[in-house]
C-alpha cells in the first residue's frame, strides 16, 4: 500500500530502497523490511554490497551487507559501487577532498590522491593531474599519461576523450585515437555498436569507425534500444531504425 515517502524500483537481488521520515531502508517484494530505515542516502546491492550513507544526511559513508551490517566501517566523504573489484571513494586530505580507490574489504588499493576520477570500466580509470586526465590500471600505474582536457569510461574497449579545440574523439586502449577529435557532445557507444554525437548543433549517430550512419539532422535523440531510438525533430517525437529512416 502507500505508506514511503519516496521508493525505488525494485532490483535484481529482490529488494526496493524506500525512504520514510527522512531515512531509507530496504524492503522485499512483501514490502516488509529487510532493513530498517536508518540512513541518509543508500544505494542498491552490488555483488552483496551496498553503500549507504551513516545516521542521515550529511554522514559518513560505508557498506553494509544484506542484513544491514556494515562490513566496510562509515568512514568514506562518498563512495560508489565496487566495479572490477575497486570501488571509488573520497575522503578529506589536508583540507582538500580527494579519490582513491578500495577493495571489497575496504582497505585503500590506489591511495586518495586525485582531485576528479571515475570508476574503474573495461580495467582502466579515468584521473586527472594537473587539470589533464589519463588512464590509471588497478595498481594505480598510468597506462595512457595525463594528455586530455576530458575523459570518460572505457566501453567494449572505446574512451571519448577531449582532443583539439575542446572536441571529443574516440581512443583505443593506447591512448590512439581511432576517430578524431571531431565533435561537441557525445554518448558512449550502446550494444549495438553506434553512438549519438553532436555536430553543427544537430545531434545524429556514428559506428566505430566514426562514420555517420544517420546524418546530424536531429533536435534531440537518444540512445538505441530495441533497435529503435527516439528523435524530435521540429517538436516532433518519432522513431528511426539504424539507417536513420
């Protein structure tokens, strides 16, 4: 019945996020309470785990097991899901908040040492130095040198990466560029081997040699599902296939 005050959808392992007075808890598909509301912010289970935020908002972050135990002590700024092994977290370095990266026991792999960083995707992470990022493995050790002025996740093996005159191209595992720098706004590449990209204020879609399948001539789109994407084109919604027809 409705009873939370907010609710999540209800994930793999059978359980929903619901908030009541101010805190989340879990509940099962009965809707009892598999553990109490008594955290700020907490996020669903991944691989057993799940990190929540201590007491309320503005608390420490830790993980906690499935019957609410935490396993990993709240003692993070923030902390994301563990994703090949190494989760990202923050915590307060000499005044400055900085990211480093911890196991599932929570010990530190890669020390906190970075302003701005992602999770680690297809093994690398993105980092930044000295305002240029670069790609760091599970040691911490830089396999592609700081040298972009932006960079995102490895997906199927692909980064965007912010080249030349502030534009996005496309690099291999290398640190090569396999589609030039080129364009002003990009999504990473779906299943389906396509990505949407923005060029000339039109958004449209490139495979993986960067050539356009459907021209830029779109408002606004969005990703392939199904083999379809949605487009607006004029304040109109409609539907293409992969050839943009």
């Amino acid at each position: 019945k409705p009873q939370f005050d907010g609710a999540s959808p209800f994930c793999a392992d059978g359980l929903a996020i619901v908030k009541v007075d101010g805190k989340r808890g879990y509940i099962d598909t009965t809707g009892a309470f598999v553990i109490e509301p008594q955290f700020g912010f907490a996020w669903d289970f991944s691989n057993g785990l799940a990190h929540v935020q201590a007491g309320g908002e503005g608390g420490k972050w830790g993980y906690i097991d499935k019957t609410g135990t935490f396993v990993i002590e709240p003692k993070f700024s923030y902390a994301e899901y563990h994703r090949n092994g190494l989760a990202r977290v923050t915590v307060k370095v000499k005044d400055r908040y900085m990211n480093g990266y911890i196991d599932t026991t929570g010990a530190f792999v890669i020390e906190p040492q970075f302003i701005r960083s992602w999770a680690f995707s297809n093994g690398l992470a993105a980092v930044e130095v000295d305002e240029k990022w670069g790609y760091i493995d599970k040691t911490g050790a830089f396999v592609i040198e700081p040298q972009f002025g932006l960079a995102w996740d490895f997906s199927n093996g692909l980064a965007w990466v912010m080249g030349d005159d502030d534009k996005f191209g496309c690099i291999d595992k290398t640190g090569a560029f396999v589609i030039k720098p080129q364009f002003f706004y990009v999504y990473e590449f779906s299943a389906d081997g396509l990505a949407l990209v923005m060029d000339g204020g039109k958004w449209g879609y490139i495979d993986k040699t960067g050539s356009f399948v459907a021209e830029p001539q779109f408002d606004t789109a969005s990703r392939f599902s199904n083999g379809l994407a949605a487009v607006e084109v004029d304040g109109k919604w409609g539907y293409i296939d992969k050839t943009g027809n």
